[in-house]
C-alpha cells in the first residue's frame, strides 16, 4: 500500500488494482489503520461523485529510504 502511494496520491482502485489479490474490505482496513497511525491521509473531496484519495503524510515520506533499502535487498537475494 505504502509503494503504490510514494508517487503521489491515489484512489482506492488505484491502490486495489496494483495488489492482486486483496480484498476492499481488507484493503480499507489497511487505510485505517495507517490512517490512524499518521502514515497516510485520506482526503475527501465534496465533488459529485465524492472522490477521495490517499496519500503519505510527512512520516509516511519518510519511509521511502527504507523501501529503496528492502528493494535493494530483495534483488539481491531473488
């Protein structure tokens, strides 16, 4: 979830898409949960359909060195 948002802002099916397998519903847990932690946040915006996106907060952004580290590691090792 945290990879598919480093580049920026996403929809839900955008998220959903790029995980092949989760459900929505554990999906929108995820979001909670990271939500609740401060790693992501959710925007809603008052549009005709509602649109909401997900993007990283600060403390989320500042994961991205350890992605690139776990990256590195797993080419690596694969």
């Amino acid at each position: 979830i945290l990879f598919t948002l480093i580049d920026g802002p996403k929809k839900f099916s955008d998220v959903e898409k790029f995980i092949p397998g989760i459900s929505s519903r554990m999906l929108a847990e995820r979001f909670k949960e990271l939500e609740l932690q401060g790693i992501i946040k959710k925007t809603v915006f008052p549009e005709t359909p509602v649109r909401i996106e997900y993007k990283l907060t600060r403390k989320g952004l500042d994961l991205h060195d350890t992605f690139q580290t776990i990256g590195a590691w797993a080419e690596k090792w694969n």
